[in-house]
C-alpha cells in the first residue's frame, strides 16, 4: 500500500529543497537527511547527521523484512508509523548503577534477539548500555538529546562499528529519530532485480 502525502508535507519537503541542496547525497542517506531536516526545520542536522548508505540498504532490507523495531522510549514508537515497536520503558526500574532506560534496553534484547533497528531518541544511557551489550543490530538509530552524555554516547556509536545513524552535537531527540526510521519506513522497496547488494 502506497503512502499518501498531504499537500502541507509536499509543500513543505519543496520549501526544504529550495533551501537545502540534497542531490549529492545517496538514495536512503537523502531519505533520511530530509525526514530529519523535515522534523526540526533544522537545516544544521544536513552537515551534523553521520550515516553510511551501505549500512541504510541493509537496515532498510532488514525493515522491510520485518525485522524488529525496539525504541528506547514510548515518545519515539509514537513517532513510528505503519509498523509496531518494541518499548520495555515500563516495564524497567532503575537501580545499581542502572537507570530505566538503561534496563529497558536489557529487557528489549532479551525479547527480540539480534538483527533488531534500535531507535534511541532521548536517553543517552540507553545507547551506552545498548554498546556493552551484544546485539548485534541490523542497525542502531542512536540520536539521543541533552548536555549530558549525549555527544559523547554518539561518539561511542560511531567508534563501535555498528551499522548506525548518528549526529556530532548535542542536540536529537525523539521525534528526529523516529523520523529517521520512518525515512527508511517510507522509502520503497525496490524490485529484488534492482536491490543494491
């Protein structure tokens, strides 16, 4: 089933493009540079978002094979439309050096297993536990905002070798990183004899 696109996001994705120049970026690295742009009117994320499009076609073959989909909080799976998500916020508790978001990522890998897209929005603590666990992702989505600890969780990201997307500042939060997602979500599948492998 084909997406519909209001007139005000076709409006808006022109406006975007008149003032952010996206043609040099590849297929799925686009989709996403312009959802998240999109999200914040925030043209800074074009130069700030770090992404390898190898990474994207992979996670967007895995996505669209049904791969689960785990957020660190219920303000990002509300972001994510046409596909559930996993999100064990309520279900984790905090203690011994472990905040909630931190044990509801422990929680979420023990029910979906490796070969899952982890969309981290707003804890940075969830996306360093998640890098000292082993999960082995089809892709982590680690855009976590604040002062404190966020630049540097991403910075470990990046370092990790994971297939990721991720941004150099501070700043991030749930609705860019779901809209990331949904870049990948939207994006259509190409017919297998067109697939990128």
């Amino acid at each position: 089933m084909n997406r519909v696109v209001h007139p005000i996001e076709q409006e808006s994705y022109r406006r975007l493009r008149a003032r952010l120049d996206t043609s040099h970026f590849p297929p799925l690295t686009r989709a996403v540079v312009e959802r998240v742009v999109h999200s914040a009117a925030d043209l800074e994320y074009a130069s700030d978002l770090v992404m390898d499009e190898g990474d994207l076609v992979a996670a967007h073959a895995a996505l669209h094979a049904g791969a689960p989909v785990v957020t660190d909080v219920e303000m990002v799976a509300a972001g994510i439309t046409r596909r559930e998500t996993v999100c064990r916020l309520g279900d984790a508790k905090s203690g011994a050096g472990l905040t909630r978001s931190a044990h509801a990522v422990r929680l979420a890998y023990e029910e979906v297993g490796p070969g899952a897209l982890w969309v981290i929005g707003c804890a940075p603590t969830a996306l360093e536990e998640l890098l000292a666990l082993d999960v082995s992702p089809a892709l982590v989505v680690g855009l976590p905002v604040g002062f404190v600890g966020a630049a540097e969780s991403k910075a470990a990201l990046r370092e990790s070798g994971l297939p990721a997307v991720s941004n150099v500042s501070e700043k991030g939060g749930s609705a860019v990183a779901a809209a990331a997602l949904n870049a990948l979500l939207y994006h259509p599948v190409p017919p297998a004899s067109e697939e990128i492998l």
